[in-house]
C-alpha cells in the first residue's frame, strides 16, 4: 500500500521496519448489552501502537470502549490476550497492555506541536509496508465530534488511509506523533474538500499518561456528560439523537430539537455549546437549555453526569 508521497516508507530516513514492526492488531469483544454496542458494534478491530518495552498499546478509545476481551497481534499474527488500561474520553486515547510479550521494538513518542501543515508523514496500520501510506499534514484545527467530543487542535492528513482506527502517525524522524481515529470527508475544507484521516496529536496523552497507568482515567475533573448528538445544519444546532436513558433524554430533549441557549446564553456551533455546557462546572452541574421544537420555546433543566457512570465498564478504568 505504500504510496507515492515523498515520506513513503521507501523514502524514510529512519528504521522504517522496527518502526512499522510496533503497530499491532486489536480486536476487542464487546457485550451485547453494552451501551455503545448499537453504535460501535460489538467485535471491533483496529490498530494499536507499542509504547513501551512492557507491552503497553496506545490505541484509540472507542476500539476498547465497554469491551469484555481485548487480543493483539503482531507481524507473526499471533493473538495476545491484553487487559484495558485506561480510556481517556476528553482525548479518545485508549490503553492496554499485552499480557505476553509481543516481540517488537516500542515505537518513541515523538512532539506532535512541531508538526506543520505541508509535511510530509507515514500513517501506519498493522501489516508492515503493505499497510502504510505517504501522506501530508494538511490541516491543525479544532474538530467537534456529534458526540460531546472536541479537540482544540487535531492533525488532519491526506490521502485517507482505509484502516485509520489507532494507526500511527509517524514523522520524519521516525516517531509517533498521533493516533488515527476518524476518516472525514473534509480533511482538506474549501470550495472543493478532499477526504483525509484526523488523528488525536500524542502531546495530548504526555500530561495524563502517568495518571492513566495509575488509575485508568485522567485525575482532571470529569466533563458534565448530557448524551444528546448535535449537528450545525442550515446555521442551526440540530439534536440528532439522545442517548436512551441519558440525560438529555430523561430532561425531556428529542431528535429535532433545536439548541438555541445554554444558561442563557445564545450558542451558533458545536464548539461554542460545549465551550458552555462545559464552563458551567463538572459531572453533575445542572444544566439550562432554551430549544425550538417545532414554534414552540421550551425550557428544560438537564442533570448531567459523569459519562463512565452511563457506560456498562469493567471498573479498571
């Protein structure tokens, strides 16, 4: 699969076989009455990066979200059973550790803030050259996600890689400055968009590693969690869907319901309603809305939470 971007892996000025050699396989098994279940499945399969000579694998959270069983695999292709370590919602990381050893070289965490637009990179799944792309950093910016999810600063690359969930992003150097999450449509914005990946930038995980790998989760004060999925459509904030049995939903928001304040305060993007939600205090704050449904105004007070308390979890993290 290597491609013809100048940061091919033919091209790399670094070992680009140990480097490639500690992106492994993750499969993860998820319980049928799991919360995430209807959305994300219940077998998942991704990708997942060595970090450390221990077995630890930085992967993205969603592989491993609610699951019962995580495996991981190397270039031999033998499944490891590995345990979840810790999941971080305000980044989407994710870890585990395998529980044997896999035989490869951790790849080194590199600085994702020195990472410009225009550089060339190599985006990594598991499967060596044949699973590896050359690409370029095309944008840093904010990404919101529909599902209270926002990055100040996300790395978007293209061309997409087909496998981008937990792949590497690997710098010139030879390091680790991201982990696929998403394929986007728009990774390139404008009159004429053109697909690409976004990845979380590894900085992210420096200030919260050490606190993951104690306790499972981030020591920072969990975000109020609401479970509604809002989109900007035709300069309006839509909610699309609520989360059975969340909040938004037991305060009375519905599919359709048009997010005009938040405390008061008039809100016009995605950003800006998190922003507010979340200024408001942690897990727990009460938070006032003011929506359209249909020509009517309504007011409703929704009682957030901490999202992990929603989520059937193995109390490990």
């Amino acid at each position: 699969m290597v491609s013809g971007a100048p940061a091919a892996a033919k091209d790399a000025a670094f070992d680009v076989e140990a480097a490639l050699g500690a992106v492994v396989r993750l499969r993860s098994e998820i319980p049928a009455d799991a919360r995430t279940a209807p959305i994300l499945g219940t077998l998942r399969e991704g990708n997942g990066v060595v970090i450390d000579s221990d077995g630890l694998v930085l992967t993205i959270g969603y592989l491993i979200l609610e699951a019962m069983a995580v495996s991981v695999s190397g270039a031999n292709g033998r499944l490891v059973p590995a345990t979840v370590v810790g999941f971080d919602y305000d980044t989407g990381f994710g870890l585990v550790r395998a529980q044997s050893p896999l035989g490869v070289t951790p790849l080194k965490i590199g600085n994702s803030a020195d990472l410009k637009e225009r550089t060339a990179v190599l985006v990594a799944g598991n499967g060596g050259r044949d699973q590896t792309i050359g690409t370029f950093v095309v944008s840093r910016r904010e990404f919101a996600g529909y599902w209270e999810y926002l990055l100040d600063e996300a790395i978007f690359t293209a061309p997409p890689h087909p496998n981008w969930g937990g792949a590497a992003l690997i710098g010139p150097d030879g390091k680790l400055l991201g982990i696929g999450s998403l394929f986007v449509n728009d990774a390139v914005q404008g009159e004429q968009p053109f697909p690409g990946n976004m990845f979380v930038p590894i900085d992210l995980l420096k200030p919260i590693l050490p606190e993951m790998l104690a306790q499972g989760r981030s020591g920072k004060p969990s975000k109020p969690w609401l479970g509604m999925y809002t989109v900007e459509h035709e300069e309006q904030l839509v909610i699309t869907q609520v989360a059975p049995e969340g909040p938004a939903a037991k305060a009375g928001l519905k599919p359709g319901d048009v997010v005009v304040k938040v405390s008061s305060h008039l809100v016009r993007d995605v950003p800006g309603l998190y922003r507010r939600i979340w200024g408001l205090g942690p897990a727990g704050v009460a938070v006032p809305f003011t929506v359209l449904r249909g020509d009517r105004a309504l007011d409703l007070m929704v009682n957030s939470v901490d999202r992990s308390d929603y989520l059937r979890l193995k109390r490990s993290y």
